[in-house]
C-alpha cells in the first residue's frame, strides 16, 4: 500500500532546487563518491539522500526514481542489497572473534528498536530514527562497513552507503571520523557514500574536503501547512504550528502533539520574564533551565527554539516583513514589545538565544550562560 503521506508531499517537488542538481549529477554520470547532505534540522535531507540513492540504481531511471521497478521497491523499504545504513547506536562491548578482529552485536532489545525504527523510516521519509542512549556513531560500525564495501559485488547498480548524523562520527574522541577517513583517501569502485548532518561544524575537515556539498534549505512554510492538514490539524491552528515549526518537519510532528493553548501560555510566559528584569524570576530561569540543559536537553533546546522563533518574527515586523506568525494569536504580545523597546535589536536577540542551545554540548557551566544571557538580553532591549 503506498503511503497517503508520501503521495501527496513529494519532498522531490519541496526541495526542486536542490533536486534539479542532484538529477544532474546523476545524468552526468560522474557520480562522486562521497557526498555530504548539509542543512537546517528538519528540511528532508535524509528523504532526498534516500531518493538519490533510489533513482542511481534505478532500472528505468529519468529525471527521478521510477519507484515501479524491482531496484526502486527494494529502495522503498530501505532493504536493498546494495544499501548500507550507517546511524548512531548505544555502546556496546567489543568481544573478539576469530582472528583476533574486533566485532560487535547489538543486544536484542536494540536490535528490535533499530529495526522497528527503520521500517517506520521506509514507511515515512520524515520519520526522524532516534534510538534510546545512541549518541554517537561507533567505530565498530565503520569497521564493519569497510569490510563489506570491499568485497565484489554484481556490475550492475551502484554500492549506497548512507549515515545519519553523521556529525556524530566525532563524538568521544572521534575514532569513527577516523576510521571513515580510511575509506574516504581509498574509496571503493562503484560507491557512494552520502554523509547527513545538521551540524557541519562538528565534521573533521578532512572528511569535508573529501566530500562534495549538497546544501539544502528549510522547507517552505505552505509544505509544512499542507503536512499539518494531511495529521487532521484545526485550521484555525494550521498558521500558529507552522509559524513555529520555521520549516522544520521534525518541530512540527512535536508541536502536533502540544496543546496550542499550552505552547501559547508557555511562550508568552517565558518572554515576559526574559524581558523583564525580575531577580526572583530571573533566579528561578537559571535554576530551572540549567537543570534541564543537564537532564532534558530536548525539552530546552525546544523551549528555547520558541523563543528564537518569536523573536525572529518580531524582528521581522519591525522591520515591516511579512511573517506567517503575524497572523497568529502571537500578534498582540509582539506589538506590545515593540511599544515599549521600540529601538530594541531583536536580531540580536535571536542570536543569543542560538548561542544558548549551542552551549548544551559543550558542557559549560550553563547557570553562568544564562545569567549572562538575561543581562545582554536587557542590553539589546534597551540598545
């Protein structure tokens, strides 16, 4: 049966741009063999890595996959023998085999949780895979990687290797960067290996300068509308969700499942007290947000997503710019802000904010990051 969802939001159409490129590549017939998919969270990278992959093992292939023939079908439930899947995984302990070469297995629980999340990923390109405790990629997968890709195969068709999050290749003292590298200076005959980050920052340069970049903008604001009509939302929400998803397909499968009137409550509620200067309000955001930047980096690096949201669009309207959350019940409380900082620099603002969630994984004393933020936060308010 094919998915309602995917029908009727062809990411193919979304991202034309950056599709048209990829086609070319393609009927070009120099395909790369490394490339890096970099954007924003959200904007259907790994959806149009997955396609791309698809239309270059194609058995009747034009200007996009054919999604009829066998090849194509193989693609759809990411089963196909000439793919290879590389995502984050929980530790698990090295054991030897025979030979004295390093191996690994998943535990059984993890095993069913990765292969649960890859059939719900087949069934929805913009489902993001998300395993419990997975937060890096590790080398035991890269090892095993380059043994496979090595070996023989049919002439027919095109070896696919994609990694998911791949920034994570550097995390922990970056042994799986490393060990990628190895394939990257020697790639195999007839593969390709497409790399997907939202985080290019974190990727060694020397994998960078081995990989050609596809950069890929957020979706448009009428693509998520139209996603949030397919999940059955209100109408009379559709402006208000899709102002604060800004593009981000992920944001907005979260926000469907947040009552409007609580994110509205906790929106309003959180820039009355960023904006006011309160030490007991103050003292009790610190203490609140420093503790979730430990334990629920999720929750704020969301709440403070939010914020950078609301702030981009009041900046938007003060410069007289159109911007979807101007229509929303948000409206009010931004002209109210412009009244009383009309010389405020809310680009500034934004900017800040940014910087914030970026602390997270640095581990930096996040109570001092915050204090400092309230206090230049003033200072842009007053500029």
């Amino acid at each position: 049966m094919v998915n309602e969802e995917v029908v009727s939001l062809n990411i193919l159409s979304a991202q034309a741009r950056v599709w048209e490129q990829l086609s070319q590549i393609f009927t070009s017939t120099r395909i790369g063999s490394a490339y890096l998919f970099s954007g924003p969270p959200g904007c259907g990278k790994e959806s149009l890595a997955i396609q791309f992959a698809q239309l270059l093992n194609c058995e009747s292939p034009s200007q996009k996959p054919c999604n009829e023939c066998p090849s194509c079908m193989r693609f759809n439930q990411l089963q196909h023998e000439k793919l290879q899947l590389i995502l984050p995984l929980p530790m698990v302990k090295t054991k030897k085999s025979e030979g004295d070469n390093d191996s690994f297995s998943l535990g059984k629980g993890d095993l069913e949780l990765v292969t649960d999340a890859i059939a719900k990923k087949s069934d929805d390109p913009f489902y993001k895979i998300q395993i419990p405790k997975a937060n890096r990629i590790l080398i035991q997968s890269v090892r095993e990687l380059r043994k496979t890709l090595y070996l023989k195969s049919e002439a027919s068709g095109r070896k696919i290797v994609l990694i998911f999050d791949a920034h994570l290749l550097s995390a922990g003292q970056g042994e799986a960067a490393n060990a990628l590298l190895k394939i990257l200076e020697e790639p195999p005959k007839n593969t390709t290996l497409i790399l997907i980050t939202d985080h290019v920052e974190l990727l060694l340069p020397t994998i960078l300068s081995r990989c050609q970049r596809i950069g890929i903008p957020r979706l448009n604001d009428s693509f998520i509308q139209d996603w949030l009509r397919i999940k059955m939302v209100k109408e009379s929400e559709i402006q208000f969700l899709a102002g604060l998803s800004l593009g981000n397909i992920h944001q907005a499968r979260y926000l469907i499942l947040q009552s409007v009137g609580d994110l509205m409550k906790l929106v309003n509620g959180l820039i009355k007290i960023i904006t006011n200067n309160e030490p007991d309000q103050w003292r009790k955001f610190t203490q609140t947000y420093s503790r979730l930047a430990h334990q629920d980096t999720a929750t704020f690096s969301f709440h403070f997503m939010m914020l950078k949201i609301w702030f981009r669009s009041v900046n938007r309207l003060q410069n007289n710019v159109n911007d979807i959350l101007h229509s929303t019940s948000f409206k009010p409380m931004m002209d109210r802000i412009l009244r009383e900082f009309p010389n405020a620099d809310f680009s500034a603002i934004t900017f800040e904010l940014e910087e914030s969630i970026l602390a997270i994984p640095q581990n930096l004393y996040m109570n001092l990051i915050l204090t400092n933020l309230l206090i230049r936060i003033q200072k842009h308010l007053k500029s």
